[in-house]
C-alpha cells in the first residue's frame, strides 16, 4: 500500500518550512532511518529520517520549495510492483484554498465599518525606505550593529556561538566577531549572569542571552540584587550597562515550566528598564537603544514572533527611544492597550470591530518601564474606554497597573471599568485544546471592548 | 586550625611590618568604635565586624597592585579600610549619612569606591563569586594585566553559584583570586555541621583550579600566598584558590549571642592566635620598635578613628531628594567606561 510521506513540525513553533534538499530520488530504494531530504525551519537546518522502508514513488515537492506547510505530502513511497498514483489522495491536502471566510453578519452596531486610520510614523524621516525583515532578522542585525559599534560590548550565552543561537538569534556573529566577543557559556545561568553583571561594573557592555526567560530565575539573583541596585546603594558610583535578553513568554506546547510571561515581574523593579517589542522595526531600534542604555535592561522577545516580518526603515542607524508608546491606529470608542505578543490580538480584535462599526485606538507600549501613560491617558481621555491585553498571569499584570494609573489619574474620565485580558490563572497546560485556552484570544478582546462600550 | 608556620625571622622590612601592624590596628580599632556606635543606636540594621580577621585583607592587600580590583560579603569594612578607602567615609555610611561612601544609601553591608577599585559590599551570600570572576572577566578582555581577589567566607563556600564560577574561571582562565575567609563559622553553624570535607580549597581541585590552605592569623603567611596566587594569575595560569584559616571574635552580626561556641574558644584564639599581637611580638623581637613606637601608632590611630565617628555623627543625613536620586543612570558614572 502506498503511503505518503508528509512535511514534518520539528521545533514546537514551526506551521511551515523550505524543502531544501532531497537526498534520495524517485526509484531509490529506502528504509528506515535513511535520510530523505533536509528541511530548513525557522531555526535550523534539519535532516528528516525515513520511518517505513519502501521505494520512492514519487517526489511531490520539488527542493528549494519554501513555505511547505507542515502535514503536506511531499513524497509518495511505493511498495515493490505499486504505483503512485495508488495512493488515495495525493493532492497536497494544506495547498487547498481555505474555505472563503463566511461574510460577516451584518453588524449590530448602527454604523458602518469604520475607516481604518493608521498614524505616520514619528521618528523616520520623510522618504525612507523600508524592508520587510523577519523579527529575528531584525534582532540579528540590531546586534551585529552595536557589537561594530563598540568594542566593549560583547555577548554570552548558552549556544549563542558554535550553534549559531537555539533560536539562530545570534546566527553568524561568531564568524564575524569571534570567540572574544560571542561567548558560548557553560548551562550555568545563575554563574554567566553574575560574571556578565560583574565584568558591567568593571566597564564591558554585556548582552547576556536566556535561551529562554524562564531560566533566568536561576538567575534573578543577579539580575534584580546585583545589577538593578548597584546604582543606588553605591550612591550613584557604580553603574551596571547590561542587556539581558531572549524569548519570554509561551511559546507553543512547552508547557508549564518553559512558558511564562515576566513582563510584570521584571517591571516592578526600580532600577531595571524592561522592553518587550512587537514589530521587527521596533525589535531592531529598541535593542539598539537598549545595548546604549547605561542601566540594565531586560529585552523580552517572543519566540512566536520570531518569524513574523514587518517592515523595518532601512535606515543606518536606527534607534528607538524608551517610555514612548506607538499608537498603531487611531480610533474613537476604546483604547486597546498592549505590548510583545498581546499586540497581534489587539489589532486582530481592532480590525474585527472596524468591520463592527467599533473604532478602537491601539496602542502599542513598547517598553514597561520606563512606562508611557501620557501617551495611554491622553487616548482615554478621547475614548473613555480602555481594554488591556496581555499574556501574562491576571494577578498584579501589566493591565493592573495601568488600571490604577487610570483610575487614579483619568477616573472623570472614565465611561467604563477599565478591563484586562490577560493569560488565565493556571500554569500553562500541554494539551493543545487547554493550552489555547489558557492564553488570551482575539474574541475575549473582542468581548471586553463589548462590555466597555455597552454593545 | 593550622599553626603558626613563619617563625620568628620573616622576611620582611621593618616599615613593611610596621604598616602591617598599623592597618590591622586602624580596623580593630575602627570596628570597635562601630560596635560601639552601634550600641549608641547610631549604627542600624546588620552589622557584620571583622575583628580577629585582619590579618587576611591586610596580607593580601600586601600582594596586590595598583589596579588590582576586590569584592567582598558584607563583612566588608576591614577590606575597605585595608585597601585605602577613607575611615571617615566608611563610617559615615555605617551611620547613613550624606558624608558615606554612598551618601547614606548603601549601609554597612553596600559601599564601593571606583578609585579604589572596591567593588562591593554585597549582602547576598556567595553572589560577589562570580560578580568577582567577572570583573576579572573584563580585566582579561581588556588585557589589562589586572587581577581580583573575591572574598567569600566558608558559609558561601557552600553556595552552588561558586562552584558555577569556578568552572568558568578556570574554562576561561579568568585572572581572579578566590579568597575563602574560613572563619569557622556561617552564622552560627560550624564548618563541620555543615560539610563533610572541611577542605574548602580543595573543592576547586575538581575544576582544576590550584590552591592552598594558609594560615589567616599570620599576616605574612598570608601575603606569601597572596603573592604566589597573584603571580599565577598574573601569568595567565587561571585562577587561585586561598583557604584562609581565620577566626572572628565578635558574633555574626551585633544581634548574635553566639551561643554556638564557648567563650573559652574565643579567649584562646584571642591569647594564643591573635595576629596584631603577632606582629606586635616581631616588631618588638627584632627590635623595629619599642612599646613608645607602638604606643604612639596606637594614639595616631585612635585619632583617626575617632576624628572618622565624629564626622559620621556630624555628617548630616542625606537630603530627602536622595530618595529618588541614583535609580538610573543618565550616563555611565564617571571612570566606568572601560
């Protein structure tokens, strides 16, 4: 019986990958545990195995092809005396067009879709041009930049060398600064935070990678004790320039120990400066300002977005200042107030409101400490609404604290109680359908906006 | 404890003796004016004195050079007496005044001093380990032919993050002196309540880290070592590992009634080991000093610790604005670029 052989998931957060190489061609004979082709993911290369012996029937995809969805068919394999064409289905089941999308039901708001109005951008001049770059594109680029840019500045971390990053962040920085520079560090975070924190206050500008956030609580030590409050208890002597960096958050079926999200943990310290981007343009311009920062900051990222492209100003030095907040369109019934990851639900629910005859005013924070409130009053002050998105647990969240700041500094304002959406308060669970349960939705930002607005 | 290993004729100059002698002095004499500040309620919180354990900074400062950097737990007011910070400053901050070395924000447990490359003062134990390895880390980066010593006591000896450290250390042959002040007790547990192999520096042999034991109530033996331990650094050999054998005669912290040990305990060390009376033997045995030399060193001394409590009760306390001064840094505070 023919069976087909299907691309392959082989990182949690892989949907799609290139098919870069095949290893074996039509006729060839294999068995289990040949290799049969290469397969580029996001994060690396990787070879793919034969599970059932057989013959190559058919090549279904041809090498080079990019965006192969995970579960396509891309090969066909034969049994002695069969052909390929026996097998039942062998049209690529993921390239069929997705059923159209039902038409809305008309909305239940007396007006019309609202128009869509997105704010120029601030800081790049007029006439730039722009790129699309892949978020980790951007962060590569960010620190091959500041580690040009100054010699001081070096980066640490478990695989970030050799390996080329766990995530590819680093891909390609230890060939061109080398092994003084870009530091494969023993599995010791706790150890590598303290030497990187020790070697800031000695006058180096360290970029200390996590190959994920939830490690460095072995670390938090350092982090928080030795490196936020040196500043002040030498009395403004001894300062501590230092970048720690790398994904936060979930990711995709990590479960509980691999998927939490410290933007609030790490936003209660006096002394940290902490950021957590959603574009790729903001990525690259707020590290940079991050690696220049004489504090120590903590650069959230997100695995998930990783691979998610934006357009980023081509631009030969570009930075973004901290404690400004992007307003990513502008509306007049709700402010949406989010950061990192929290922003692809809020536009997603913005967009659907439009449609709705909801106008939502999104805001994208960018950095939680320093935190722009002028920026997020001033949109409620218009909107008398506001809703907060975010990944992290409820309790004592980001969307907590802008609750009390608006509570305390916008109340006459107010048309509504301001309300948080944010992860459930569970740790995170493995099975796919709990997991997404256990994350914040679109629809649940959807609902809030709703319930705020009287809809 | 080890014996006394260097006899009666070290090799030693007279002014370099008399200098040993006048340092450990100045923070006997400066820690029990502390204590006694303490007891006046000028002095608040934690309170860690270093008397009996003077041998060990001053020996070791012995063998350091210009540039050469430090870092200690919060027992730290001897290491910064013995590397030239001012008394005055140092105890204007045990009184949380404007005049400290961090204007009153740090206490007894956080001071530093970038001229003197005083790096902390940290209060939580074991975390100046591989704060220390990675100074020592910028240092190698930068080529400097700096080395550090990090001072840790047996107590943080058992801390994982050392163990981290020291396989770092070595993997990168990171120039840096770990210097375990075995005073004998972590608080009130005693080092053979609380480990199995009493030999601290020889745990570093499992990352390939040389070491030795060296008697702490011997400043001269302690300076010996110090030497061959910079000298290894200094090499590009690595780190080193000092077990310092030494002993503290007051409690942990001033609220410590130190029930752990018997006073005879303390009395004999303090008869028999004492390492100012050591030194006070050598200079007097070979004829460097006579007790008027002594007597008056002792007089110059109390002056200045004196002259450091007055300014620390005088020094006003730190203007309220200071609460929310030093948070963040415009710019890198001034000499921190390397």
């Amino acid at each position: 019986m023919a069976t087909e052989v299907l691309m392959p998931a082989l990182s949690p957060t892989m949907e799609e990958g290139t098919l870069a190489k095949w290893l074996v061609k039509e006729g060839d004979t294999v068995s289990s545990g040949d290799i049969l082709a290469e397969i580029e993911t996001d994060k690396a290369t990787m070879e793919f195995e034969a599970v059932d012996e057989g013959i190559i029937g058919k090549i279904l995809i041809a090498e080079g092809t990019e965006g192969v969805k995970v579960n396509t068919p891309i090969a066909v394999l034969v049994e002695e005396g069969e052909s390929a064409d026996d097998v039942a289905s062998s049209a690529p089941a993921a390239d069929a067009a997705p059923a159209a999308e039902a038409a809305p039901s008309a909305p239940a708001a007396p007006k019309g879709p609202v128009e869509v109005i997105v704010p120029e951008e601030q800081d790049i001049p007029e006439g730039t041009e722009f790129k699309s770059m892949t978020v980790r594109e951007a962060l590569n680029s960010a620190i091959a930049e500041e580690l040009r840019r100054d010699e001081g500045v070096y980066i640490m971390g478990e695989e970030v060398a050799e390996y080329q990053g766990a995530y590819k962040i680093t891909q390609g920085l230890l060939d061109e600064f080398g092994a003084k520079r870009v530091i494969d560090t023993p599995i010791t975070e706790h150890g590598f935070a303290g030497v990187a924190v020790g070697s800031a206050m000695a006058g180096l500008k360290p970029i200390v990678e996590f190959m994920t956030f939830n490690f460095a609580m072995q670390a938090i030590d350092h982090i928080i004790n030795s490196a936020a409050k040196t500043l002040y208890m030498s009395g403004g002597q001894m300062g501590c320039p230092i970048v720690f960096r790398g994904p936060n958050g979930a990711a995709a079926r990590v479960g509980a120990q691999h998927s939490q999200d410290y933007a609030a943990w790490y936003s209660q310290i006096p002394g940290l400066k902490v950021v957590m981007p959603y574009s790729a343009a903001d990525y690259k311009g707020l590290f940079k300002t991050a690696v220049r920062d004489p504090n120590p900051v903590i650069f959230l990222e997100n695995e998930i977005l990783y691979g998610k492209s934006f357009d980023v100003p081509v631009l030969d030095d570009y930075t973004v200042p901290f404690g400004k907040a992007k307003i990513w369109r502008e509306g007049t019934d709700v402010t949406i107030v989010s950061f990192g990851i929290g922003m692809t639900y809020a536009l997603e629910a913005a967009d659907k409101l439009a449609a709705e005859g909801i106008s939502a005013e999104v805001i994208d924070l960018r950095t939680l400490r320093p935190l722009d409130k002028d920026t997020v009053i001033k949109s409620v002050m218009k909107t008398n609404r506001c809703v907060t998105v975010e990944e992290g647990f409820p309790v004592c969240s980001i969307g907590n604290h802008i609750s009390s700041i608006l509570m305390q500094e916008a109340f006459d304002y107010l048309d509504a109680p301001v309300i948080n959406c944010t992860g459930k308060d569970v740790p995170m669970p493995y099975a796919a359908n709990l997991e997404k349960l256990a994350l914040v939705t679109t629809d649940e930002v959807i609902d809030a906006v709703k319930q705020v607005t009287y809809r | 404890m080890a014996t006394r290993k260097n006899p009666a004729k070290p090799n030693v100059s007279a002014e370099e003796l008399l200098e040993y002698y006048r340092e450990m002095l100045l923070i006997r004499r400066f820690e029990e004016k502390a204590g006694q500040l303490y007891g006046m309620g000028l002095i608040g919180g934690f309170c860690h004195l270093y008397i009996g354990q003077e041998a060990v900074v001053v020996g070791l400062e012995a063998a350091a050079s210009e540039g050469d950097k430090r870092v200690t737990s919060y027992r730290d007011h001897g290491h910064m007496l013995a590397c030239g910070m001012d008394a005055k400053g140092v105890m204007a901050e045990l009184t949380g005044r404007e005049g400290g070395y961090s204007r009153g924000k740090g206490g007894s447990m956080h001071m530093f001093s970038k001229e003197k490359h005083f790096y902390g003062g940290h209060g939580i134990v074991g975390a100046q380990v591989p704060i220390g390895a990675g100074l020592a880390f910028a240092d190698k980066y930068l080529g400097n032919d700096r080395v550090t010593f990090a001072y840790f006591g047996d107590g943080a000896a058992n801390q994982g993050q050392v163990y981290e450290t020291y396989n770092m250390a070595q993997l990168w042959e990171l120039p840096v002196i770990f210097v375990i002040e075995n005073n004998q007790y972590a608080m009130g547990t005693s080092v053979a309540r609380s480990t199995k192999s009493p030999a601290l520096w020889k745990r570093g042999e499992a990352y390939g880290i040389a070491g030795q034991e060296v008697d702490g109530m011997d400043v001269l033996a302690v300076k010996e070592a110090g030497e061959k331990a910079v000298a290894h650094c200094r090499a590009g050999k690595g780190p080193y590992i000092l077990e310092v054998k030494t002993y503290r005669y007051r409690g942990h912290s001033m609220s410590d009634p130190a029930k752990y040990r018997t006073r005879e305990e303390v009395q004999k060390m303090r008869e028999e080991r004492d390492a100012i009376e050591h030194v006070r033997e050598l200079l007097l045995s070979g004829g460097h000093a006579t007790e008027d030399d002594l007597k008056a060193i002792d007089k110059d001394i109390k002056a200045v610790v004196n002259e450091s409590a007055e300014f620390a009760k005088e020094s006003p306390e730190p203007a309220l604005d200071e609460l929310y001064t030093d948070i963040y840094a415009k710019e890198l505070p001034a000499g921190q670029e390397a």
